[in-house]
C-alpha cells in the first residue's frame, strides 16, 4: 500500500447504523429544521464529537495503558515475512485503522500474528479474516 493510499484511508469513514426512539428523532428533525444543523448526520456527529471530546483524557490513559496503536496501523506482506524469518509473532493492537495487504495469504497471517485487537476497523482480504477469526477479540 503506497502511503498516498494510506492517508485516503486515514480519511475515510465508516457507515454505522443506529435505532433512535420516535421522539428523539422528531426532536433532531426540528431541530434540523430550525437551522441549527444541516441535517440528521450533522447532529449525530456534532453529538459524537462533543462526547469524545469529554471523555478525551479516559481515551488517552487507556490508549496507553493498553499499549494501542493510535491511528493507523499497515502490515505488508514484507513486513510479516520478517517476523516471520525472525521466529517472532505479532499481537496487534489499534485504535483506529490495522490494515493487512491484499496479497498477505491467510498462512503467513497465521505463522505470524497471534491476537488481533482493534476498536475501529480492519481491513484484510476475507479470506485472512476469516483464517484469524479465532484470534480476533
């Protein structure tokens, strides 16, 4: 993945879906309609945002004291083979983005990672997720 990819992907979003009460939602449309957002998703994020911004400081304590990777995390093909020949294994850990090239088979993904652990998305081939399911927490 070359690092042009790699910052796009740091853009990118996630799709997530949520279930809100009658009530909630009517009052998101109103205020939508006051003009106070430009629509649904402008509020939800608004209200993400302000969340996480509250809660900035547990974030980073525990980011540290679980020892995360913050941000983005890419594992080439090159990269395993050399925990590979070196007789080592990975315990991957993110917050945010791990990434395992296309062309990473779901052997060497297996000789080389022991746990996988991560608190936003990971991206691999189907075929390298589905060998590691059993060591993704």
């Amino acid at each position: 993945m070359s690092m042009h990819e790699i910052r796009a992907k740091i853009g990118e979003t996630e799709k997530i879906t949520i279930n809100l009460g009658l009530v909630d939602l009517g009052q998101i449309d109103l205020l939508v309609q006051e003009g106070f957002y430009s629509n649904r998703t402008d509020l939800i994020r608004t209200a993400i945002r302000n969340q996480l911004t509250t809660h900035a400081e547990v974030v980073r304590q525990t980011v540290a004291r679980r020892s995360l990777v913050l941000g983005l995390q890419h594992y080439s093909r090159a990269d395993l083979e050399a925990v590979k020949a070196a007789g080592q294994t990975l315990q991957i850990q993110v917050l945010g983005l791990a990434s395992i090239d296309a062309d990473v088979t779901p052997e060497l993904a297996l000789d080389t990672i022991d746990s996988v652990a991560v608190l936003g998305a990971l991206h691999a081939s189907s075929a390298v997720k589905n060998a590691l399911a059993g060591r993704i927490r």
